[in-house]
C-alpha cells in the first residue's frame, strides 16, 4: 500500500498544478484521479471533467472503450479527520445517475443543462447516440472511506463503484521515478572566468569550462540515476560514442575539446558561485549522458586539460521549466519522438508498475540505452504497435511509428486497459542488456 497523504488539506499537495480559483477542490481531484487511475493523460483527464455550478451533480464523464461503459463520475473532499461517507450520498449519487439511463432522460439532462460544462461534454462524446450500446456505471471518488451504512447500500446498487481511501492507496502506481539526490560537488575554475545570466531570484544559468576529472566524479553515472531526467541513457558503442571516446584518448586534443564540444546541459536547486569555485547541490543531467558515460568509461586518459563547457541552471527540479528545458535541450538531430516521451508520467508509471508486478522477469524500456539487467525487454515502441494494431484495430498506420509517440501518444497508452499484464503479455520481447 502506498503512502498518500489524503487528509486535508495535505491531499492538495498531490495536484497543485490543477488548483485554480475558477476550478473547485474536488475537480482537481478528479483530474489527478483521471491521471493516476485511468492513465488519461492530462488535458484529456481536464475535458473529462465537468464540476461547476448547473452541471446537475455530475462531476465528470468518461467512456471507457475497452470495457464498453459510459462512467459517470462523482467527487468529493472531505476537510474533516476520522470521518466518512455514508449511504446519504451514495442515494444522491445514485439518482443524479438516473439522469443517464436513457437516450431521452440523456438529452433531457443536456437540455436543461444550459450552458454548463456537462452539456458540452454529452455533446462532445455523443452520448445521446451512445447509451443504448454501452453499461452505464457511478463511480463515486472521495479522500475517505464508507461507513457500515455505506457499505451496505452500495450492496444492493452494483451500478455505483466507490473508491475511497483505502482503495486509492492500493491500487496507487507512482508516475514519478525514484532518484537519488547526489551530494554537492564543488569544481574549480581557477583562472577561468564563469559567464551568468539571471533571470530572476529562483532562476539563473552559469556556463563555464569545467574539469572533465571532476565532472566524472558526479554520483549516478554508472547506475545511470545522475540521468533519470535526461530522454535517453547511454547508447553504447555508437559512431558518435566512438568519436567522444577516440577524442579523450588523444591528449592533444585536451584543449580543444571546448570548441567542437556541445557542452553538459546541468539543472541544479542551489548553486554558488565563488572566483575559483561553483559549488551544486541536488543536480542531475538533462543533456550529456553520451559525453559523461565516456568521460567516465575513459577516466584513466582524462587530464586537467580536458574541460567541458557546462550550462548549469539554478531551477527546482520539480519546476515546470524543468521538463521545458529538458525538451528544448534535447531537440536535435538523433533525437527521436519516442525519446521526448521517456519522461511522460504514463509511460514511467506503466514502468513502476511492470516493475513492481513483474520485476524479476520483465523490463519495460521506456529510455533507449537504458539498462535491462539481463531481463526480459519489452521496448515501449514495440508495446505501442501492437496495442495499435490489435486494440485499436488499425494495424495498416503501424508503419508510421513516430505516431505513437505523436498524435496518437495518449489514445495507445492513455487508457485504463493499459497496464502492466497487458504490457507483459506482448509477443515482442528480446533478451539481455539493451
């Protein structure tokens, strides 16, 4: 069971991003929920809800295709300690559902509706047209957990799904990746001069050479977690990889390195600057990984003449720049559309989960170069063309694989059916270190 904080007001602390004075608590809730638990991807977990006044007590509004059911979904946050939902809500809950038994009572909500939200999304998913062919279901979402009374009711009305607190926590699958925050590290520029640009008090960017032999002593390269953020791990023994590792062998070459060198792209939450020293604190790579695996697989040739043009950034590493950062950085020549998704929260959290589920068997690689463990791989690109070719029937698009991680990003993965015993399942599997 995980270890989410549902009470109030810490509970908000799981969706700051969807907090906004024209949105209601217990919608953002639903959107994080929509996320976590459905594995919608954001902005279709924000059109799915539909919680303001005049929307006839539904808070969102859901077709789950897999399942062929139309999920009429209620939320609600309580602020009070040690209580809990009885069945009072429950048969409020269950008569805003009569709303939706039909085509008629269907076009009678959206009628009378006006212009509340909910009217705008029976009409965007066509639902007057759709009742007749799929179940329709209640799921009622709270931070809390019924009571006896509560209980008993939902008995006798298999119709109504409750998720409370105690569910939410065990089925929770983390969408973040564990990583270890390394110790500071301090660098010296003796003789060099740093150049900074600030933007304001929270952000800031330093570039300066620094020493490739104190570059490599950065925590996390060799179990790759100094790069959890950056689009892609260590490649191997590419042509560029090759070229990296025949210039540091070169000696001659040491002083040099700065001019055809693209440079380390660093983000850091503190960073001081002196004349000889910067120092950094809880920092990880965004842009580099090839550069440092080599450096660091190539430390005996390395000598104080072979520095690296570093961009370090001062910035929270849960700061939205920082993922803005990580994708302008990285939008290159090799770079492909399947990497800018190693950092989604859909594809991380269905790598969480296959861990966790089938950790000693399988690896579901979501970064290419990542490290397998001699483990069964089922690469995300793979995962993607079946479930497009056999789940949404639409096997002549499959050559077009970009789409996946494209377009068609969070039809493919963002679905409740996509879990990690589907995934596992998947006949395209290979073996060993990838």
């Amino acid at each position: 069971m995980s270890n989410l904080d549902l009470s109030y007001p810490n509970i908000l602390e799981l969706f700051p991003q969807h907090l906004d004075p024209k949105r209601t608590e217990s919608a953002s809730f639903l959107i994080w929920y929509f996320e976590n638990y459905l594995r919608l991807d954001t902005t279709e977990a924000i059109d799915s809800v539909c919680d303001q006044k005049g929307d006839k007590g539904v808070d969102g509004i859901y077709i789950n295709e897999d399942a062929n059911t139309i999920e009429i979904y209620q939320s609600a946050i309580s602020q009070r300690k040690n209580s809990s939902v009885g069945d009072t809500a429950l048969k409020e809950f269950a008569g805003t559902l009569k709303q939706s038994e039909t085509a008629a009572t269907i076009q009678n909500l959206r009628d009378t509706a006006g212009e509340a939200d909910v009217a705008g999304l029976i009409d965007r998913l066509d639902l007057v047209n759709k009742i007749s062919t799929y179940e329709v279901v209640g799921v009622f979402v709270s931070n809390i957990d019924l009571d006896a009374n509560g209980k008993a009711y939902l008995k006798s009305n298999p119709a109504i799904r409750f998720f409370g607190a105690t569910k939410l926590k065990e089925t929770f699958i983390s969408a973040s990746r564990d990583t270890r925050i390394p110790k500071p590290l301090t660098f010296d520029i003796s003789g060099y001069e740093a150049s900074t640009y600030v933007v304001d008090k929270y952000h800031e960017a330093i570039i300066a050479p620094l020493k490739a032999i104190e570059l490599v002593k950065m925590d996390g390269i060799k179990n790759q977690a100094l790069f959890a953020f950056n689009v892609r791990g260590p490649l191997g023994r590419t042509q560029v990889n090759r070229d990296i590792a025949e210039s540091i062998r070169l000696k001659t070459r040491h002083k040099l390195f700065p001019l055809f060198h693209n440079g380390i792209t660093v983000i850091a939450d503190k960073i001081q600057l002196t004349k000889d020293r910067i120092k950094i604190e809880n920092y990880f790579v965004v842009n580099g990984c090839q550069s440092l695996s080599e450096l660091h697989n190539n430390g005996g040739y390395l000598t104080d003449d072979l520095r690296i043009l570093v961009k370090l950034i001062k910035m929270e590493s849960s700061s939205p720049l920082s993922e803005l950062v990580t994708t302008f950085s990285n939008n290159q020549n090799g770079v492909k559309a399947r990497d800018f998704k190693s950092n989604n929260p859909i594809q991380i959290r269905l790598q969480n989960e296959i861990r966790g589920e089938y950790g000693g068997e399988f690896h579901y690689e979501i970064k290419r170069g990542e490290d397998s463990r001699g483990l069964t791989t089922i690469t995300n690109e793979a995962a993607g063309l079946l479930l497009l070719a056999f789940d949404l029937k639409r096997p002549w698009a499959t050559h077009r694989k970009y789409q996946i991680f494209e377009d068609d990003h969070a039809e493919v993965f963002g679905r409740p059916a996509v879990d990690a015993d589907q995934e596992s399942t998947s006949p395209t599997k290979s073996r060993g270190k990838r």
